[in-house]
C-alpha cells in the first residue's frame, strides 16, 4: 500500500481554567513541554490548548454516536478549554496509541472526546471503555463514521487505520447497515490491500466486488479526507444475477 502521512487529530472538552491547572490535573508520570505530551509508556503526541467556543459544545452533543451520560454532557456544556491531541496514524497500532493518550486528559475531568477525521464524539465513560481493548471493533466503533446517503452508505475515517473508505448501495449494505459494518471489520483487521477489481468475501458465503475511486468528498489536508481513496463495493450475487437477466 502507498505510505501516506496521516494524522489523528482529537479534541477534549475539560474544566480547566487555564493550561497551569490543566497541567495540574493530569497524572505526573505524563510529561508536558512546550507542545509535545509524553505520555507513561514513552509514546508522544503534540498538544494545543484552545479556548473555549460558541460552537463546539453542540457540535460534539450532535456527534455522539452513542449518548453520553447527563453528567458528561453537563460538563460538555460548561466547559472552559479544549485539549486537541494529533499523532500519527495510518495503522491499527497507531490508532490505538492515539486512543489511549486521550484517557489522561478524561481521567483528569475530561468530559469526553471529539475525533476531527470522522466527526464523531464520545462521552469519557464510553471512550474509557473501549479504550480498554482498543481492537479491532472498539477502534472502527470509535474511529470510523458510517453515513447514509439517499442512495450509497459510506464510510468515513477508515485512513486512521491504513485502509480506503468503504461506499456502496443501500439495498446492498443489509438491515441497519450490518454488511457495511462486516466488511469494515474485515478490511481493518486484515491489514492487507485490496486491488482495484478484486473481490472481498464474508464468512456468510456473500462476496463483494471492489473499484477504487477517489475522496472527492474532501480535499487534501483536511482531517476527513483519506489519501487511499474509496473501494466502491457492488454485490457478486447482484452482477450473477445481471448477467442472467
């Protein structure tokens, strides 16, 4: 696959009033310097502290794929500093670290986080949880958007983990989207390249074919946009039965 520079970039609304207290908070074996976070295993990240804005706090409450609790969404509301984390991803291991550095933030009053690549937001508690096995189903629950079209169902953030976005039919992608999310998990754990006119099966027997297209969603540079384009996905049962016909 083509090595692409990927970024993962994540924001933290908390309760600090200023970047002193916030270096208070946080546990002492997590380093802070200038813009760089050392976290307790060694691994570092950059760090920028915004203040607060009119905005944010209904962005994130819009985001949640799952909802937060009344408490977190209470300090989402009322919070006073945004923490915004950016790592290197582009694999699941990295993704994984960069899950895992926010959890000194939440530990430390963090209402919850809000994943710039894919738009969507947490409550600590949740991220907490998943954080803890951080594999394959917690990182692309976590990570990677699934947004439904009038017509397609895609995804958004699979480049967080070194993998194209998926796209296909509706009609296509089963009850509540459940092939669509099969599929991602597959892609995402194989950790290989799928080529472009390949074919991808699940273990139900279905199989998919595959065209690669380009992200023109967003452009390059942004958070969203992924470098390994998208794999448009058409079922096999669907061309057999064209081709009958």
């Amino acid at each position: 696959m083509t090595n692409h520079r990927i970024e993962i970039a994540m924001r933290i609304p908390g309760p600090w009033a200023d970047e002193k207290m916030l270096v208070q908070a946080i546990s002492s074996d997590c380093k802070l310097s200038g813009n760089s976070l050392v976290l307790a295993n060694g691994s570092q990240v950059q760090l920028y502290v915004r203040p607060r804005d009119s905005q944010f706090a209904d962005v994130f409450k819009t985001s949640c794929r799952r909802k937060p609790s009344g408490q977190e969404l209470e300090r989402v509301q009322n919070y006073r500093l945004q923490v915004c984390l950016v790592g290197s991803g582009g694999s699941m291991e990295s993704a994984a670290a960069m899950m895992r550095s926010a959890l000194p933030f939440l530990k430390a009053g963090g209402a919850g986080v809000f994943v710039d690549n894919s738009a969507l937001s947490f409550g600590a508690s949740h991220w907490s949880e998943m954080a803890e096995f951080c594999d394959a189903d917690a990182l692309t629950f976590s990570l990677v958007n699934i947004i439904r079209g009038n017509q397609d169902i895609y995804t958004v953030g699979m480049h967080v983990l070194g993998q194209p976005d998926l796209i296909m039919p509706i009609k296509s992608a089963g009850d509540e989207g459940s092939l669509i999310i099969d599929l991602m998990l597959k892609i995402a754990s194989s950790g290989r390249t799928i080529e472009d006119g390949g074919q991808i099966e699940l273990p139900n027997g279905q199989a998919f074919r595959v065209r690669k297209i380009p992200d023109e969603d967003f452009q390059a540079g942004l958070p969203m946009h992924n470098p390994w384009g998208r794999l448009q996905l058409s079922s096999d049962r669907n061309q057999r039965s064209a081709h009958k016909n």
